[in-house]
C-alpha cells in the first residue's frame, strides 16, 4: 500500500504542487534557514567551483611548463627609500581585507542587536577596506603592465605567468569590487531605517557570508600563488 502511494501520479503531483506552493511563499524552505541565505550559500558554493578550477589550472600549468616560472617575491617587490622590500604591497592588501572581514564580523553582531547606526557605519569601513584593497590591486597591475607582463608573456620567463596573474587577481578584484556595491546599498538602507520597519537584519548576515567569502579565497590565491 505504501509503495503504491509512493509511485502514484496523483501523489507525486501533489508532492511537487506542495513543494513549489513552499518556494513560492517566500518563506523559510530549509527549516528555519531564510531564504535569502540559502540562496547566498548555493552561489558561494558555485563559486568555489569557479576558483578552484581557476587555481587547479594555474598549479596544472605551473608544474607542467618547461621555463623558468618568474620568482614572486621579485615581481611583486616595491623599492621603498632605496630598498627593495618583496611582497610588501600584497602583505598590506592581505592585511587590509582580513581586517575587513573583522568589521563585517561587528555589523553583522550590531544589526543582531539593531543598532543601526553603528551596523552601517562598520558597513561602510568594510566597504572602504574594499575600496582600498582594489586600489592597491589596481597599482599592482598597473606597475606589472609597465614592466611589460601581457596575458600572452612577460620579461621573466614563462609566458602562462601572466594569463595566470590577469585571471585569478582580475575575478578576484571584480568580486571585491561587486561586494564594495553591495555593503554600501545594504549600508545605507539600514542606516535609511529600512529594515527596522520589517525587524529583520538578517540581510546584513547575508552580505557578510559574501564578503567573509571574498575574503577567504583571498587567503588561498595569497598562499598558492604569490607564497609558492
């Protein structure tokens, strides 16, 4: 008896008119998960597909390529009074987006609270840490281009090096740059007051699991690319 219910057209129907009466409600499908949170989880995950073949192929073409792949701690040196100091600028941009990180930690713990106010404001730093970051990687690229590294070669021996470089630091950047626009318009509907109104900041929550995402995958492009 059971298994004919199981295999019944008509129950199977109602099972799926069930499901999508659920969805449609816009109400919380995944026991007690929102949503929107949901919805933020599913694409986080579908970017971590994306960088890790990003990274997968970068370490694929590294291992297999015949020339001498450039020393990073080279091409990334900045000369600062006279001194040549490696990996300076990429030690700050790690450090200004791991701070970051940390000030979206506190909006999402004051919007819990509904301090509005002191949530956009450490929004809006979070924001700023984005544009900073993106600053300095736009330095970074600049001063590359200058020196002659191309997608299709560079001065320092295997051309993949600046396919590789262009690709991962350039997805990257436009994440960081798509969540600096993203902080700041949740920013300022909370600070406008908008989801006092509705008594739910979860969309704070939200924004921060992109951002702290942004912000680990940092941690592995730093540790595979520029450390190895």
């Amino acid at each position: 008896m059971t298994d004919h219910a199981a295999t019944d057209p008509g129950t199977q129907s109602q099972g799926l008119k069930s499901l999508v009466a659920d969805w449609s409600t816009d109400q919380e499908a995944f026991k007690r998960v929102h949503w929107g949170k949901a919805m933020m989880w599913i694409f986080l995950l579908s970017d971590t597909f994306i960088f890790s073949c990003f990274l997968t192929s970068y370490m694929t073409v590294r291992s297999s390529t015949t020339l001498p792949w450039p020393d990073t701690s080279e091409v990334f040196a900045l000369t600062i009074a006279g001194h040549k100091i490696p990996m300076i600028l990429i030690a700050i941009m790690t450090f200004v987006l791991i701070s970051s990180s940390g000030t979206m930690a506190l909006a999402v713990n004051y919007g819990y609270r509904r301090d509005r106010r002191t949530t956009a404001l450490l929004m809006g730093a979070t924001a700023l840490f984005g544009v900073t970051f993106v600053s300095m990687q736009a330095f970074e690229w600049t001063k590359l281009i200058l020196e002659g590294v191309r997608p299709w070669g560079n001065p320092w021996g295997a051309p993949q090096f600046g396919s590789c470089f262009f690709m991962i630091t350039g997805f990257h950047g436009m994440h960081v740059s798509i969540g600096v626009i993203y902080l700041t318009t949740i920013a300022i509907k909370v600070f406008r007051g908008d989801f006092e109104r509705k008594g739910n900041y979860e969309v704070v929550e939200i924004a921060g699991l992109y951002w702290h995402f942004v912000d680990l995958v940092w941690v592995f492009i730093f540790a595979f690319f520029y450390l190895w």
